[in-house]
C-alpha cells in the first residue's frame, strides 16, 4: 500500500482525521512514510510534525490519543482519510475539532467552544 | 478573512470539500486567494489546479459542481474545511467520494462502485 501512496517533495501526504462514527472532521495533518507505518503497526495514529521535525504521536503529551479505525486513500493517492476513534478532544485549544472558525455574514464567528481547558492537557 | 489565512511557500492551501448534511469527505483539492474569493463571490467552490496552473471552478467540465453552504478554516489557519452540496458525484471516476480506497486486513479494497460512466462526465 505505501508504494502506491504519492509523498510530496519532503516526503509528506496530507492526513484527514474524521471521527468514524459521527462523521465530524476533526484535523488535518500530515504523514511520512515511518509515521504511516508506525500507525498501521500500533494502531494508534502518529503524525509527522513539520514544525518540530519528527514523529508526533498524537496524544503523547495530551492524553488525547486516536485509535485508528480505517486508513483510506483518495483516486490520485495524494491524501489520506484516516477513520478514528478520538479521545477527548482533537485540537490543542481544548476543542472537539480543529475546525471552529467559520465565516458566517461576511464575518469570522467561533462556532464552538472549548471542552476542556488546555492548561489540563498541556499544563 | 483571507488575511488570516496562512498560504504555503506556493500561496496555496489545502481544502477538505465535505457533503454538508450526510457528512461524507468528497475530496481535498487546493485553493489560492483568488480561488478563495472566487468562491465567496460566486457561491460555486473554485480551487487551484496544481497539475494545470490555474483556477478549478469544480464541474466546469462535469456539470459536477459544488455548492458552498459554510466555509471554514482551522486553528492554525492553513487548512479549510469547505461544506458543500455537491451535486452528482465529486470524484472524475464517477464515484461520490474521491476516498474510496481502503486498507483492510493488510489488502487495499475498493469500497465505493462508480455511481456514472466517467465517459458520461468528461466523454
């Protein structure tokens, strides 16, 4: 599977995290081949950070983990589609989702709130 | 809004379409500024084809075009979250979603059937 997959110039493909069952996307992030790999054999997904330039566990300093569920892949290989399982919340800002700015009438609203205080995940 | 977002080293940014109701992910494709305003202006999701060097405005050729409902953008601002109604199908092979491949007890499995001949789309 991984030899059909296409990386990007670093080595990369953008990962989508949907919760399996209730369809809310949750984060998009991004994958190397070690991390895929690292996934499938764990179960537990692991991203690549670019920022920090290595394996990030997601979860490993949270406690907000993601079992994966299904690994899919889109018609040019290009990107993945990860079915999860979340734990608490996805987003560093102690949100369900990464996804809470939307704009609505021309203007930027938050369209949810945070359920957990970061400074209890990270603090 | 737009000057919130944080483009790549390429003025791009990777947009996830999502059926707005049944929640299905069609597609991740990549917008530039202009395809963004496009989009808010006309209503019709425009992205940036990468492999053609200019704007996408998605079923120019198909008819299969995407309506946006809300468009939304994550915690960093490098990624958008587009809801749509994606009239017929999102995927050139003619099948709704452009994830229709699966890793499953180690084999990869298609798990969507065309639901139109691409050669009635593009034909």
């Amino acid at each position: 599977m991984l030899d059909l997959l296409r990386f990007d110039e670093n080595g990369l493909i953008p990962a989508i995290a949907q919760q399996h069952d209730t369809g809310e996307v949750l984060m998009l992030a991004w994958m190397n081949r070690d991390s895929i790999e690292e996934t499938l054999e764990s179960g537990n997904v692991c991203y690549w950070s670019r920022s920090r330039a290595r394996l990030w566990r997601k979860g490993e300093t949270s406690g907000q983990t993601q079992k994966l569920i299904e690994l899919r892949f889109d018609c040019d290989a290009d990107t993945l589609l990860l079915m999860v399982d979340q734990k608490g919340v996805a987003c560093h800002t102690g949100r369900r989702s990464c996804f809470y700015a939307a704009m609505r009438d021309g203007q930027v609203v938050e369209i949810a709130e945070p359920e957990i205080d970061p400074a209890a995940l990270y603090g």
